[in-house]
C-alpha cells in the first residue's frame, strides 16, 4: 500500500458519523477510498449517505488529521490493515459491521492464525485468575492464537498464560494502540508489541472512552473460532462479547464456579443456556469444526518434525496397550465412530479389549468420547510415557 492510498484509508476512517455498515456500503459500491472522495455531495446523498457525513467527505476536511496519524504511526511502528488486504483477518471481514481498518503493532502475521478468544471479569478470583492462565498456557501449546482485550484482570491471566507457553496472543484495545489502558499494563503492552499482536479499529491517540470497549468486543469475538468466558455478572462485558459470538455463529465456553459467588453467575447461566462447559484444554479442541482440528492437527506435527520429536505418541505399556494402538489408528480427528462399528469393524480385538482401549485412551487425553458411544482422536500437545 502506497502513502496515498494509507492516507485516503485514514480519511475515510476519520469522517465524522460514518461508521462501519455505511463505509462499507460506499465500498462495495466504488470499490476504493479513492473513488469515494471522488464523489461530490449530491452523489453522496444519492448512495444512502447522511447529508453532513456526505459534506464532510466531498470537503476532504479529514485529511488534514489523516497525516497527523500518519506520523503517529511512524513514531511507534504501528501498521495500517485496510478491509480490503490480504492479511485482514477473514473471518472478521465477514461479521455485519467489520471494521474498515485496523491498526496493529506487532506480529501482524498472526491475523491469519486460527484464534480464540478468552475473556472474563476485571475483578476475578483466585480460581479465575488460575483457570484462565492455565487454560490459555495449553490451548496457545495447542497452536491456538489467544485473543483478550488486555484489561485488568482475565484479560491479563489470559495473555500472561499464552506468553508463558510460548504461544501467540492478541491484545484488541478499546483506545489507540498507541495509548495502554490500564496504565499498569505497559509492561505487558511492550511484550506483546514484541512477541505478540496489539490491535484497534480505533485511531492513534484515541482514549480509553467507556463506551469503546463494548464496540471492541465484536473484533474479539469476530476475529475468533469461539469465545471462552471465565468469570463474570450476568451482565458484564464478558456476556456482551459471547451474544456477539452467538450472533456471529461462534462457538461458546464457559469455565463453570462456584455458584455462591456472584462472577460464577455470566459463565453458569451461558452453560444453562447451551455454552460448552470446559474443563481443560481438550474440552475446547474437540467442538472446533473438523477443518480447523486439521490444521492444529498438522501444524503440531510440522513443529514437532521441525525439532526432531516423534509425531506418534508413545503408547503406554500395559494389558491394553496393542489394543490402544489397533483402536487408535482406527479414530480420526475430524470425525467420531461409533462403538459398535469398532466392534465390528476390529476383528483382531475383543469387545472387552476395545472398550479397556478406549477407557484407557480417554484417560491419558488421547480420545475423547462424544455423545451416542461416539469417539473421536484428540491430539494431545505431549506424548505420553
């Protein structure tokens, strides 16, 4: 992207009123920022758009603060990604009012990860704190990008749990990327610009406002396979942000507590209402579309081949060890079999070997069983001994 063309994306960006749903409507029909500060008012009007929206555009008045925030993304490395390029994450494009650009410091690359969000309260407990560091340490080793909004509390276990693996994250502020809010979080801020992704819709030098961050929270949920929720009122933003996954076809987990204390309430009431309740890691892997099991699938194996490890896991010794190897190359990780169908299918083994198999295997997380005596292979980020 050349400066002229960053330049009439950042004016565009900048006009007063024109959000997301009436930006892109003016796209779709002219194709480029360009063509649309090409326009004169009366054409404007004529597609739809508001007449002081369509004066301020015809004027180029926003240009002026466009260079502004030129040099301000010069000054701290930050990118712009127009709706338009290629490393624009592809399921946010498709969500009803995506974004028209996004300003992002960092590893830009890990837009075209596969990514899941991980959200809850500013104000967790222990329990929380723990679950959401632990829970983001092993499904970033499993190779899922974790995304957060990088507030105090979950947000912060969340992308402390990912940094920790190794693994990637994504903070998504509510302000410029350029302005850390909280403040106490400038250190991690400062990380993740190095290691990870700091991401906004929002221009340079934007504050925090209140109302921000319930607009941030649909890039979370939009840019995610799902959204897992970990503490949180009934009310919170937290719950904001698994209705806009609902609404945008994602996939809801919920970390269940205790139901005495008041931020168990948002994730109890979403697995009453159908969210899948997560225990550990593989509880999240195993509801993710078969496509997207491959991919983990084969980019643990090439990571793995890249540092000389084994891809097979090594089976444990034991009565039902042939047996775990006869069952396990006979399950797939896109799809369940039936138990009956393995009895039959299995003529080397018993019932009674199969089904001491398979128990086994479920124990050391290497197959899961799913409803109607299906099970289905689950990689698992280690090899067992």
């Amino acid at each position: 992207m050349t400066n002229e063309e960053q330049l009439h994306w950042l004016a565009l960006r900048l006009v007063p009123g024109l959000g997301p749903r009436k930006g892109l409507q003016l796209l779709e029909r002219l194709r480029t920022p360009q063509a649309v500060f090409r326009q004169s008012r009366s054409e404007l009007e004529s597609y739809g758009i508001p007449g002081s929206v369509a004066s301020s555009i015809a004027s180029g008045c926003t240009f002026e603060d466009a260079v502004d925030q030129q040099q301000r993304m010069l000054d701290c490395a930050a990118t712009l990604i127009p709706l338009t390029s290629s490393i624009y994450p592809s399921l946010l494009k498709n969500i009803y009012d995506p974004p028209l650009v996004l300003f992002a410091r960092g590893r830009t690359e890990l837009l075209q990860s596969l990514m899941l969000a991980v959200v809850g309260t500013r104000r967790p407990t222990d329990y929380g704190v723990v679950a959401a560091d632990r829970l983001s340490l092993d499904l970033a080793q499993a190779g899922l990008t974790i995304v957060s909004g990088m507030a105090r509390g979950i947000d912060t276990a969340a992308h402390n749990g990912a940094l920790k693996a190794g693994g990637n994250t994504v903070a998504v502020f509510g302000s410029g990327v350029d302005h850390v809010y909280p403040a106490e979080n400038r250190k991690l801020a400062g990380v993740l610009a190095e290691k990870g992704l700091l991401l906004s819709e929002f221009p340079m030098g934007c504050p925090g406002h209140p109302q921000n961050f319930p607009v941030r929270n649909r890039i979370v949920s939009g840019m995610s396979v799902g959204v897992l929720v970990v503490e949180g009122a009934q009310y919170s933003g937290s719950a904001i942000t698994a209705r806009l996954a609902l609404d945008q076809d994602r996939e809801v987990f919920a970390v269940p507590g205790n139901i005495t204390n008041k931020m168990s309430w948002g994730p109890n009431l979403l697995i009453k209402q159908g969210a899948k309740l997560v225990q550990e890691w593989n509880d999240v892997l195993v509801e993710l579309k078969p496509e997207d099991r491959r991919r983990l699938l084969a980019q643990a194996d090439k990571v793995l081949a890249d540092q000389g490890i084994p891809t097979q896991p090594e089976l444990p010794l034991g009565p039902a060890g042939e047996a775990c190897r006869t069952v396990l190359a006979a399950l797939r990780v896109d799809a369940g079999r039936q138990l009956d169908d393995l009895v039959e299918s299995l003529e080397g083994c018993s019932s009674s070997e199969i089904i001491a198999a398979l128990f086994e295997l479920e124990m050391i997380g290497l197959v899961r069983q799913l409803p109607g005596k299906n099970f289905i292979k689950v990689w698992a980020e280690q090899t067992v001994a």
